[in-house]
C-alpha cells in the first residue's frame, strides 16, 4: 500500500493543475474572508451597526472556506478524473489488480492534500480577517477552529476521490460536489443538518462532534460505493 500512495502522489504532483488549485483556494478564502470582514466594518462606519459591535472571525472565514474549499474539491477530482480523461486509468489497474487499493491510495493522497491546503486557506484566511477587523474581531480559538476547517477539507476531498470513482468524469463530480456541499445548505435545516453542507457548516462553527460523525458516514458510504463499483465494473 505504501508503495502504491507514493506512485498517486508523484503522479498527481506531475501535473501542473494541483499546484493551481492549491493556490486557488487559499487566495479565494483569504480573499472572501477580507471581503466579509470589510463589509462588517463598511456597516460599523455607516452607522448601521454600533461602534463597540465585535465579528467572531470565524463567521466571514467560515463562508470564505466554503469558497475555497472547491478548488480543493477541483484538486481531489483530478485525483481521479484526469487518468479516466486520458485513459491512464487501465494501466493503474493493470499495474495494480486490486481495484479498492488504487482506491484507497488515491483517497490517502487526497486526504493529505486536503487537509494541509485545507490548514494553510484557513491560517490564511483567519490572519486576513483578523487583521481587517483589528479591534472588532471577536474572541475566539483560532488553532481549533482552523483544524475543524482542515478536517472538513480533508473529508470532502476523500468524498470527492469518490465521487470521482462512481462517475468517472469531471464535469459530473464537480457539479455533484458542489452540491452536495453548498446547494443543499438551502434545505430545511431539519433535514439538511443530516446533509454534508449543513454538518460540515454546523461542524467547522464548532457545533459539536455529531455533525462530524455525519460527514464521515457520508464519505465512507460513498467510499464503500465506490470499492463495490470498481470490483464490478471494466475501467
């Protein structure tokens, strides 16, 4: 297995796209958070909001992440779709006949990646908006917050890995992640605190270890979905 991690880690880090989205998501959190936090002070200097008024930084980094956090769902894609693109796919197979090991390499690979580019979007976005809000910012725990973020980074990465693996294309996989991560945050919060947007929202806001129990059973019922495909079906 070890062997195989390090084959889909040199692979993916081959390319020039990883380092992109990388890049991608730690600029789109920052760049979010400064704007939720400039929009903050925006309202404090127009009087709309009193002058002692103070913004948890998590509330504006919590919805830059969100943001970010699809270029690192793009990353944990590539993972996978870019061999099925090109075909690459049947020599990884041929290379290595126990399907669910590439599947567990790759989701291995993925899960790293997501989680220290998950870390880095968050220390970075965190510094940004404190930084702007200076004397307004809220008090809070930046190292357990900015570890929930990573760990919700690292877990939809291995969901997209996936995700990838049950659909086999990028446009599909992207567009499911995307919802399944932020379109269903627009369900009834009844329901969606059930669903990976709202557990993953609820979870990174430090709303207790059940909505991370809720992510991790929809990742591994995606990763056994995923295992029962591959056994099944030809590349």
């Amino acid at each position: 297995m070890k062997n195989a991690i390090t084959a889909e880690w040199g692979k993916i880090w081959s390319l020039r796209s990883p380092w992109g989205c990388v890049v991608a998501a730690v600029l789109l959190t920052v760049g979010m958070a400064a704007t939720l936090a400039n929009d903050f002070l925006y309202d404090v200097t127009q009087g709309r909001l009193p002058e002692s008024e103070t913004l948890a930084v998590l509330d504006p980094l919590t919805q830059a992440m969100q943001v970010g956090q699809l270029a690192l769902v793009a990353l944990a894609m590539l993972v996978v779709t870019s061999e099925y693109g090109t075909g690459v796919i049947r020599s990884t197979f041929l290379a290595r006949p126990r399907r669910r090991d590439v599947l567990l390499a790759k989701t291995a690979v993925a899960a790293v990646m997501g989680f220290v580019a998950g870390l880095a979007a968050a220390v970075a976005g965190w510094a940004a908006a404190a930084l702007l809000l200076g004397d307004h910012a809220g008090s809070g725990e930046p190292v357990a917050a900015c570890l929930r973020l990573a760990v919700v980074a690292m877990l939809a990465c291995m969901f997209t890995v996936a995700v990838g693996f049950l659909l086999r294309n990028a446009a599909g996989t992207l567009t499911t992640m995307f919802v399944l991560l932020v379109g269903l945050q627009l369900v009834d919060p009844r329901i969606g605190q059930y669903l990976p947007a709202g557990a993953a929202v609820a979870f990174a806001a430090g709303d207790g270890v059940r909505n991370l129990w809720v992510l991790v059973a929809w990742t591994t019922a995606a990763q056994l979905a995923a295992g029962l495909l591959l056994a099944r079906r030809d590349a």
